[in-house]
C-alpha cells in the first residue's frame, strides 16, 4: 500500500533528508581537503533533479526564503569586521583594492566579450557590471569552518562585502542605459529606483543597529539576546524582499552599527552557534537548484566570462593591492579568494531577466546561472588555498 504525504511531511522529511546527506557528503570532502561548503553544494546536486532527484521540485521552490535568511546571518556576521578602528587602520586601502578588483573586472569581461566575442555593448556591459559581484556566503562559511583570522581575513571581507556595493550601483546604471538603448529614454524605475530602495535599506540598517544596541542591555539573558537579534533579522529580511533587494547590505550594516556602539563581540559568536543547520541548507538548496542541464547550453560565450571574470578579479584585486603596498601574500592571495560568485549575481540575472527584453534576458540569464554552478564548485575551494597560501590558515587543519 502506498502512502501519500502531505506538504508539511514532506517538508519535515526533506529537509532532514537534506541535513543528513549535507553531513554525510561532507565526511568525503574533508577527507579530499574540500571545505564543507563544496561537500553542500554536492549533496544538493546529487538530491537533485538532474540525478537522484529526492527532493521534491515545489519544496526546493518553496524555500527561497531559506537563502535570504541566510544571507542575514552572513551579512550580520560580515558587519563586525568593520570596526571602527579597523577601518581607520585600513578604510582608505580596502575602499581603493575594491574599485580597483570590481571595476577592472567589469572592464575586463565587458571589452572581452566585445572585442574578442563581437558580443553586443547592451549584453556586454551587463556581464561586466554582474562580473563586479562575489559571493560573500562561501567565503564566510570556510573561514568560519577553519576559523581563520587576521589582517589577510580583515582585508578579504571588508572587500567582499564593498564590491557589491560597487556591483549594485554598476548595474543599475547599466540597466539604465540599456533600457534607454531600447526606448530611447531612461525610466525613474530601472535607473534610480533600485539606488533609493538599496539606500533606504541602508538607512534601516543603521536604524535596526542603533535600536538593538539600545534593547540588549547588559541583563539580558542569553536567550533574549538571541531571540531579539533574529527577530531583527528577520524582519529586515522580510522588508527587503517585498522591494526585491538583496538583504546583504542592510544586514551588514545592522552588524557595523550594533559592533561600533556596544563592542559586543559575544553576540556573533552566539549567532554563529544558532546558524550552521541555515547555512548548511542554504548551500544544499543551492545545489539543488543548480540547473546541471545549462551547462551544456553555456557555449563559448559562457566560458569566456567565467575564466575572464576570474582574471579580472585576480588582476584588479593584485593591482589595488600593489598600488596600496599591502603585505606580499595579500597582493598574491586576495584575488583567488574572490573567485566565488552566487547570490547576488543571480538575483541580479533574474531581475535583468523581468526588465529587459525577452532574448536579452534569457541569455543573460542563462550564462550566469550555468556559470554558477562551476564558480559554487570552485569558489570554496579557491578561498580555502588563498587562505593557507596566505598563512592565514595551516594547510593540516
């Protein structure tokens, strides 16, 4: 006799299917020297639809928000490295290694897809601008798994967390210029509007910092620290999502505010104790829905960007820290650690794909999912070199 479960067994049953095969996928990764987060991506593939096919398609739809609570936690994290003190110390040089490594990676991919593919300027630049974003989550979670730190990791994530302001910023004026390609005129909603909405999530950032350095007074309990923090988060997520922007940066500058005035640094070490099931199922997820089928449609276009992206971050990143006189091993490192590419890039993809036309979109679409799937299988590992190449890490831990 057969059983017919219905949606919240499913649910149930899935994500412990997911969590059990996350931590048994990663017991081989580790014993192959591949951070965990590559070991997630796998077992997401493998539960996939394109091979074992375990997970129900509607659930793994269903739990986009997974993803941005994700992101949250992440972003939150991020925002402790930019101390006050810290940016004093390094302010000047990590804002100029970022536009340094983001724009001459956009500038790289965009003249190559132009000059060398014969790609059209519409298409090329919106590659260029995409090409400027990195994913923060892979990064995070492998120094947070080898518990890597130092002036190398300082660098690395104050970079990461600008360059995708710098991206934000890239595409909307991109977008804006495409948009009047096609009209002949620029519209209030493809050109400022994503800009006021990113700085409006900002200002409420900062809000939601200043506020929860205010409620968690010194005799909160622990539990209360915790229940107050995520329910911030949470809802910041939430306010995001209804104008369709990124929670990264809001997050991010919630974590900035609450480190800068209360200088509470147990508060992100009891987060990062509640979020290791999150993130692990946000990689799965991820995996899940990585279309393994476009990478047969990704074509010479599509591996084009994917290795010229890599060599522009490579190249910018090398060049803003020589300019800078950084360490040797930042100058050397610090651009294999921005190889990984993921979230915002798609977000970014998808939402070309609402506001341009249909051909435009599509393709656009296409290649930065395909190219998504290798940069979420290499990313991780690249990090994890840059970080022992740096010493940043022992390459036996």
């Amino acid at each position: 006799m057969g059983y017919v479960f219905d949606t919240a067994t499913s649910i149930l049953i899935s994500l412990s299917l997911m969590l059990i095969a996350g931590f048994l996928v990663t017991r081989l990764t580790k014993r192959l020297g591949l951070p965990n987060v590559t070991g997630y991506i796998i077992a997401g593939i493998l539960m996939g639809p394109y091979v074992l096919d375990i997970i129900p398609g509607y659930i793994a739809q269903n739990m986009s928000f997974v993803g941005d609570i994700a992101l949250a936690f992440i972003a939150f994290d991020v925002g402790k490295f930019l101390e006050r003190e810290v940016l004093a110390q390094t302010g000047k040089q990590v804002i100029l290694i970022t536009l340094f490594e983001s724009l001459i990676t956009g500038i790289v991919v965009t003249l190559t897809m132009h000059y060398l593919l014969a790609v059209s300027w519409r298409m090329a630049l919106l590659l260029g601008a995409i090409a400027t974003a990195t994913a923060p989550a892979s990064t995070m979670m492998t120094i947070n798994q080898y518990q890597a730190t130092g002036d190398f990791v300082n660098i690395l994530l104050q970079v990461v967390a600008l360059d995708d302001v710098v991206c934000l910023i890239a595409f909307s004026l991109v977008i804006a210029f495409v948009d009047a390609a096609e009209t002949g005129i620029i519209t209030y909603s493809t050109a400022v509007l994503p800009v006021v909405y990113n700085i409006l999530a900002l200002a409420l950032g900062f809000l939601s910092g200043v506020l929860l350095s205010r409620i968690l007074t010194p005799d909160r309990s622990d539990d209360n620290r915790l229940i107050l923090t995520i329910a911030l988060l949470l809802g910041l997520s939430g306010l995001c999502s209804i104008f369709d922007i990124s929670p990264l940066m809001a997050c991010m500058v919630l974590g900035a505010t609450y480190i800068n005035i209360a200088h509470d640094r147990k508060l992100y070490r009891q987060i990062n104790n509640f979020t290791p099931p999150i993130l692990s199922l946000f990689f799965i997820l991820s995996g899940i829905k990585l279309n393994i089928a476009s990478l047969s449609t990704l074509g010479l276009l599509g591996v084009a960007y994917f290795l010229t992206r890599i060599i522009g971050k490579y190249l910018g990143a090398y060049l803003g820290c020589y300019f800078m006189d950084t360490q040797a091993v930042i100058r050397n490192y610090l651009g294999l650690a921005l190889v990984p590419q993921a979230g915002v890039a798609i977000g970014l993809a998808f939402l070309g794909e609402r506001l341009l036309p249909v051909s435009l979109g599509n393709r656009l679409l296409t290649i930065i999912l395909a190219s998504s799937v290798l940069y979420e299988l290499i990313g991780p590992a690249c990090a994890k070199l840059a970080l022992v190449y740096s010493g940043t890490i022992e390459a036996g831990r």
